[in-house]
C-alpha cells in the first residue's frame, strides 16, 4: 500500500484546495450591444460570437 514519505504541511494543503472554492461567475460588457454575457458564448440576443452571425437572433414576444 502506498504511504506518504513525509506529511504534507497547512500551507501546501491550502494550496492545492484553493481551486475549490466557489468563485462568482465572470460577465463581459458586449462591445456592440451593450449587454452582459459570458466570456466565449453566443450573444443570445443578437446571435453573434466573435463578429460573426452564428444564430438568428431570438424574436421578442
């Protein structure tokens, strides 16, 4: 069975758990429209993603 050679200290520790924390998600001011949206996703709205039209943009009823 594997065992550790020497034990791991707080500090090591917290490094390695400090990727667990639960972080807010990150919005980005879209350039043309104005709205928030996440970084790397289509703009619902418009339907754009990096200047181009990828979707039609979605009808309000």
């Amino acid at each position: 069975m594997a065992v550790p050679r020497k034990k791991v200290t707080r500090m090591k520790r917290g490094f390695r758990r400090s990727t667990d924390a639960v972080k807010k998600p990150t919005y980005i001011e879209d350039k043309d429209s104005g709205e928030l949206r996440r970084p790397h996703h289509i703009d619902l709205k418009t339907g754009m993603y990096r200047g181009r039209q990828v979707l039609e943009p979605k009808d309000d009823i």
